[in-house]
C-alpha cells in the first residue's frame, strides 16, 4: 500500500493525471477530496466500461496533461525560438502576410507561418490568453489599463493595442478586474 502512495503522488507531482477506479462501497467524501485538491482527473466504477473509454477519450482529446507549461517553442522554417509564456503580450494575425505574429515584453515579434486557428487551439489550454477579436488573442496577466477615451488596451511595458469600444467593453465584462482588488 505504501508503494502505491508513493507512485500515486510522483504521478500527481508531475502532472500526469490519474483516473481512480472504484467499487461502489468506496467512501464518497474522500474520493471529492481528491476532486477538490485537483489530485485525480476522474472517478469511475471499475465495472462501468463505457465510462473509462468516454473518460479517457475525453482526456486524450482535451490534453488536459498539460497544466504547467511555462514556454512555447516557435518552430518556423528559418529560426527557431523558445518564448516564455509570461513575456508574450499578444499574438495577432497578419491577413497580408498570412503569418501569426507574436509580440513580447521586449519588443521582439517573432512569426509564425500557422493560421491563427490552429495557434488558438493549441493555446486554449492556458488560461492566461483572452481572445480579443477575431485574430487577437492578449495575455490578461500582462493588462495595465483599458482606456475608453483613446479606444486603446495598454499592456505592461507600455505596448498597446487599438480596440473598438464594444470590443472593450466585452473585454472588461470577461475579465474579473474587481477580483481581489479594491475599487476606487
């Protein structure tokens, strides 16, 4: 037993999400402590066939095993580039050059010969990028300022972006700006 708790928190330490298998006596209240701190993906009964493969395509399928990425590599046809996740301000989408461009806090923009779609897809499993229009997506940890006035979003290091109004003010509505913060 002691060697299963071992291996069972090695799996949790490293992000490998771990699918529990139970009878129908086990206790309820432990298995939705394991939900609650994030420490199993899912719950299944051992005799319920059809929900291990739901589970497991759904798994599979959502990438879900990867929590805890920090960078990105940019593999283009004449460079490649490893991009820290915290540094990418925004990636916008060139029509004329049919190229994502991804913009850090340093100014560099590298390329990317992909379409914006199957950049955004592979990007949906962090949570820090918002989609801000229809070939914007902006890293929300790196907003400053949403300025109404100038029609602009600021972002640390004072890069900004040209916004319409009802695109900001969907923006403000997605983003919990009041969250552990005091208005004034």
């Amino acid at each position: 037993m002691k060697l299963m708790i071992i291996k069972y928190t090695f799996l949790v330490e490293k992000n490998i999400p771990v699918m529990l298998l139970c009878s129908r006596d086990d206790d309820f209240r432990r298995i939705k402590g394991y939900f609650k701190r994030k420490e199993i993906y899912d719950c299944i009964y051992r005799d319920d066939y059809f929900e291990i493969e739901r589970s497991l395509r759904e798994l599979f399928s959502n990438k879900k095993i990867l929590k805890n990425i920090k960078e990105i590599v940019i593999n283009d046809t004449f460079y490649r580039a490893i991009v820290k996740i915290d540094d990418i301000i925004y990636l916008d989408y060139c029509r004329i050059t049919r190229k994502t461009e991804i913009t850090t806090k340093n100014g560099k923009i590298y390329c990317v010969k992909r379409g914006f779609s199957e950049v955004e897809d592979k990007l949906r499993i962090l949570e820090c990028f918002i989609k801000l229009d229809r070939g914007t997506l902006i890293n929300k940890n790196l907003l400053k300022e949403i300025d109404y006035k100038n029609e602009r979003v600021t972002f640390v290091g004072d890069n900004w972006l040209s916004v319409s109004r009802t695109k900001l003010k969907i923006l403000e509505e997605n983003l919990d700006l009041f969250g552990n913060r005091i208005e004034l």
